[in-house]
C-alpha cells in the first residue's frame, strides 16, 4: 500500500526539479536571447542610491542607458525608482541629475518618485510613455533581472525588449548564486501573486 504513494511522491518531486532547474536556465541565459532594438525609450529600472549618488549597480543600469541612447536606439530617458525609509533621494532623481550632468537635455528624460518595486517601476514608467506618446521601450537592468521584468512588462501591455548591462557585479559563483535564488524567489512570487 506504501509503495503505491511512493512513486506518485517522486514523480512530483522529479517534475519541481525539473521546473526549478528550467526556470534557473531560463532566468540566467535570458540576456542572450532579447537584444535592444530602435525604440523610443528606455525604461531604467530602480536600484540603490546613496545619498545623492547611485550604487555601482544603479550606475551601471544609468551608465548602459546613456549608451543606448547616444547610439540613437532610444531619444528618451525614463528612470524610475523612489526614496527608500531613510533616504533623502529618490532613486529616479539621482539617475535624472546623473544623466542632465552627462549632457543629455532636460527634455530627453522622464522620472516618476513613487515606486518601490519592479512591478511598480513598470507600471509608472507606462503611465509616463502613455501621456507622452511613447510607444515602445528598452527595459534596462542587470543580466539576471529581466526575464521577470520582460513577463511584467508584456502582462502590463507595454511594447518592450530588454538590454542587460554589459557589466554587472554579479560575476563571481558567489555574487551570481545569491542573486539568481532571490530573482528565482520573485520570479515565483509574480507568477502566484502578479505583482
């Protein structure tokens, strides 16, 4: 009688397996399978900010989004991001006095100071193409980052494709690891909860 539950137990056991060990893949070689195309702006996902000045891995994601549109692939800039609890900055409008002192024109950039989340910075980031008459976008973020960003983009009905950064600090087993558990985590959590 025992061994009739047995094999049921290890064929879902196999199957999650199979599943995480696929949503891992799918989740890590994500970069390589969406490249930037001409669009008409970039959606610059928040991350830290200290004080005044951005993260290394904010600057990065400011840093690509520069280059993308000195290149000509985007002609506005939308960064996103608010204040966290103890911080007298909002994300968005430390990468907004980044990009002004890089050169680019006021014009070209757009901030929104109320999310806190991907989801949030999406979703904000849409409002903002939606009354500026922007219809497509470049998801800009860390390698690891986008393929959850680009499932919330599409369920949010943007027009989007993602460029990762060239360089991240997630490079090493040991930075890579903890990162990829916790986009694995999320990952998860959107698609139970769609947020």
């Amino acid at each position: 009688m025992r061994s009739r539950f047995i094999k049921p137990k290890l064929l879902l056991l196999a199957l999650a397996c199979l599943w995480i060990c696929w949503c891992v893949y799918a989740i890590a070689s994500f970069k390589d399978r969406d490249l930037p195309a001409r669009s008409d702006c970039a959606i610059v996902l928040g991350a830290a900010a200290y004080g005044s000045k951005p993260s290394p891995v904010f600057e990065e994601r400011i840093r690509h989004a520069l280059d993308l549109y000195r290149r000509g692939l985007v002609r506005k800039l939308i960064f996103t991001g608010g204040a966290g609890p103890e911080s007298q900055y909002a994300e968005s409008t430390v990468a907004f006095k980044y990009a002004a002192q890089a050169g680019v024109p006021l014009s070209d950039i757009y901030t929104e100071t109320q999310s806190h989340t991907t989801h949030q910075n999406l979703g904000e980031a849409f409002g903002i193409m939606r009354q500026s008459g922007l219809r497509s976008a470049i998801i800009v973020s860390d390698p690891l980052h986008l393929r959850r960003a680009k499932k919330m983009a599409d369920d949010l009905g943007i027009e989007a494709v993602t460029s990762a950064t060239p360089t991240t600090r997630y490079r090493s087993f040991s930075t890579r690891a903890p990162f990829l558990l916790r986009e694995l985590y999320f990952y998860h959590h959107y698609l139970v909860m769609g947020h």
